[in-house]
C-alpha cells in the first residue's frame, strides 16, 4: 500500500552487512525489481509427513511380523479392536495399506513409507504456485514462500512504488525471456527439492500459467580482496545477504550490465551529491574522498557527532540515491563512544541474549569502528560513558 515500504529496513543496513559480514568494499547500492516468473503448475505430488504413532507401529508389524488382521494386530499391540481397526480404515484411504477380506497388506506406497519412516501422501492434480527467476527459470528458495514476509508486486502493483517510503525501485525488464519449461523437469529431480519449497516427490509437472512478478531487492556492488567485482543481494526476508540469490544476480548479465553500466562514484556525480548534502547541513568534514574500492568517505571532527550526526553514525553510511559515503571519525574516543551506544542498542532491543551472540557482535563493531575490545573493555567503557543498564549486562559476562 502507499506509504509502506517494500523493504522494511533501510539500505544502510545492507551497507553495513556487505561491509562487515560479507567482506566487501561497497561502491554502490541498487534498490531493484527483480522479474520473477510465478508458474501454476499442476502435478501428482507426495509429500512427506512424521507418522502418528499407532500408524507407524501397524505398518511396521504388517511389513515385519507377518501380521495382517484385525485382530492379530489388537492382540499383539493390546489394543482394542476397534482403535486398530479405524486406524487402518484411514491406512486404508491414504493407500498405505490394501485390503481383501478381512486381509491387511501394504501398498508401493506404505512399502516405501516405511523404509523411509516417513507417512507419503500422493495427491494427484495438485495446483501450486512455483517461482522462478526471470532471467534464466532458475528456482527461488523456500524463504521467499513466505507470503507473510515477501511481497511479489504484479505488473499492476508496479505504478504505486513511486508512492511508497523508502528509496525509488528501478523495475528490471527481463527482455523476452521465456520461462524455460525444462526448469520444471530439472526442480523436480533434484535432491534438495526442500530448500527449494518442493514436496518429497513431485511427477508429470505441467504449467498451467505462467505470469511475471517482481521482487524487490537491494542490490550492493563491491570489491572483494583482490579487487574483484562481487554482488550481495538483500530481500524482505531480513538484513544479511541472501547468498543463493546474490550468486543468481551475479550469474545474470542483464542484470550486472545495469549496475555496471550506472554512472559509477568517481564520475563526479557522487561527489556532488556528498558535498551539497553536507552544505545543506552546514556539516564540514574531510571530503568526500574515494577511498579503496572506489567507496566515498568523508571524515567528521569529533565535535560533528554532539550535534548535527548520531554516534550510531560513525562507521555507518548516508545513502543519496545510488551513491552512499561512509562516516568516519578519526577521535579513537568518539568510536569507542560509537561502540557503547551501539551495544547498548542491541542489547536494549532484546530479552535475553547469550554470551556467544554478544561476543559475536562486539566483534562486528570492533570492525566497523576498527577498535580492539573484549567483553571486560567494553564493560570499562559503558560504564565511562555512563551507560548503567548496559554495564550491568556485560559484567554478566566478565
């Protein structure tokens, strides 16, 4: 709807991950619409579900002791008749077991359920939606399933973007691609059809319907050690890259010629932005100046930080657009101050948090603020900087 974001957290967030998680110097950052294609196929399916208890122990006894009544089931088990024989009435309707007189045997399908321990249903003409992308039919992964979390924008949905917070989409075209129909065939025989959204066995798909959608992204270019060009791509799901989804938008030339070919940070073009961004701000600062990689960097007084930027700033980025500059400061105690209000946000945010985690993400910040602390220094600190409630948290752990 108008006014929501596609994405719920902003680009620095993604900034930040690619930078310190991802062991990648960002240059730029893409907010995009991915074309997907949403398939409606139809299909004999078997899915895969844990056994109730009595049905497991009934199969297993007809497939292993040769048991196959009624009432020699009832008495091996100690049950009564009746429980055992409405059991395998519903035995009988999902097909595990057949039934000839008062004879009970298993099926294919109950044969195979119980060598895998799991209970297969088969449901013949079942309709699902399956996702691909645009580009080359590869498929998405179970996250983006989650209607509850992803939003697919229909071709109708793509004119209200304009009117919702956050940065502007540009809408990716997919230039004619075709969904490739062997992409059905070839989801269906891999082995790890789970992580793809996929029943346990999927025969005959056929595409009922084919219609494309579009998925929003951020998409953060980048070098990696060596200097190579390196893509993380960013989704509703949460804050930290989608690494499947990153290789796909790497592996696709359409999609990397849009980046590529985007007027790139030292054209002058980012550099006008930065410096008429800090002018409206009465903000002074060394830069912006590139800096490795190609980022923009402009670097505050430690006096900057007490008015016009937040602590939680430095070590961060202010996205314009495409272009974005890191915020830097060079005062050892304003990063080591940046560091205290960060924790303490973290930490304030959450009921409970394990040690391990806290360590983890102190280390992080070490990075990002490029600072040395263990769990004892940091408690030095909170307290110096007055942050009570969040020294009383790290002493449990010192």
């Amino acid at each position: 709807m108008s006014g929501e974001r596609l994405i719920r957290y902003p680009e620095l967030r993604a900034l930040e991950d690619a930078a310190y998680g991802g062991g990648v110097m960002p240059s730029r950052i893409f907010a995009l619409l991915l074309p997907v294609w949403c398939v409606e196929i139809r299909a004999t399916v078997t899915e895969a579900e844990d056994y109730e208890l009595i049905d497991r122990y009934l199969e297993k006894a007809i497939a292993e002791a040769d048991l196959h009544t009624t009432a020699e089931l009832a008495g091996f088990f100690g049950l009564d008749r009746v429980v055992v024989d409405r059991a395998l009435r519903f035995l009988t309707a999902i097909e595990h077991v057949a039934v000839d007189g008062d004879r009970f045997t298993l099926t294919e399908l109950g044969k195979r359920s119980v060598r895998d321990q799991k209970s297969y249903r088969v449901t013949v003409n079942d309709r699902r939606k399956l996702y691909f992308d645009g580009y080359g039919s590869r498929p998405l992964t179970r996250p983006y399933y989650d209607s509850s979390a992803v939003t697919f924008l229909d071709p109708a949905d793509l004119s209200t973007v304009a009117g919702r917070d956050g940065p502007s989409f540009t809408t990716l075209a997919n230039m004619s691609h075709g969904f490739r129909h062997e992409a059905l065939a070839d989801l269906a025989s891999r082995s790890d059809r789970d992580a793809f959204n996929l029943p346990a066995r999927i025969d005959n798909p056929d595409s009922l319907r084919e219609t494309m959608v579009h998925l929003p992204i951020y998409l953060v270019r980048g070098l990696r050690r060596g200097g190579r060009p390196h893509y993380l791509a960013y989704s509703q799901i949460d804050d930290q890259a989608d690494l499947y989804l990153s290789e796909l938008c790497e592996q696709t030339p359409e999609i990397v010629g849009v980046c590529e070919n985007d007027a790139g940070p030292g054209t002058g073009v980012g550099r006008e932005r930065i410096t008429e961004w800090l002018r409206k701000r009465n903000l002074n600062g060394r830069g912006p100046e590139l800096v490795a990689g190609g980022m923009w960097r402009v670097t505050f007084p430690a006096s900057a930080f007490t008015g016009s930027l937040k602590l939680s700033q430095v070590g961060s980025f202010v996205v314009l657009g495409n272009t974005f500059f890191h915020v830097w400061c060079a005062d050892r105690r304003t990063r080591q101050a940046a560091l205290v209000e960060r924790l303490d946000a973290y930490l304030g945010s959450r009921s409970h948090v394990d040690e391990e985690v806290v360590r983890l993400r102190l280390t992080r910040l070490n990075t990002q603020l490029e600072l040395d602390a263990d769990l004892p220094t940091a408690h030095q600190w909170a307290v110096a900087f007055g942050k009570t409630t969040l020294a009383e948290q790290l002493a449990s752990f010192c």
